[in-house]
C-alpha cells in the first residue's frame, strides 16, 4: 500500500506545485492521468532493463497526449 500524494498549482508552472490538502482525490479524468503515471512507472522502472538513471529518464519522458476523458 501506498498513500496517495496530489500536488496542485498552476497548469503549466511545475515549479509552483504544492502538496494538496489532506483527503483530496483525484477525480475521474486525473484517475486517467494517475493510471497512465502507474502503467508508465511499471514498465519502465520495474519492468524496464538497463541502469536505473535510464529506466527513470525514459519514465519521466513518458507522458500523455492528446484528450483525456
């Protein structure tokens, strides 16, 4: 088990993310978001081969595109 940590800010300014409130969850399109993020995670880090700076390179440059709903 994990817990489950939501950042909040600004929509394009990454550097401004706060840790959100306690208790907050995403709602069902950011529950697309997150899926992708654990999918992205799995097959690139634990599945992934190679050293772990490149395993994390290539899941930090895995990211969504297009609509999300």
């Amino acid at each position: 088990m994990s817990d489950l940590a939501l950042y909040v800010g600004p929509a394009g300014e990454a550097d401004r993310l706060r840790p959100g409130r306690s208790g907050l969850a995403p709602c069902v399109w950011e529950a697309a978001v997150l899926a992708h993020e654990r999918d992205a995670f799995t097959r690139h880090v634990l599945d992934g081969n190679g050293p772990i700076e490149e395993r994390l390179a290539a899941w930090r440059d895995d990211t969504m595109q297009g609509e999300v709903r």
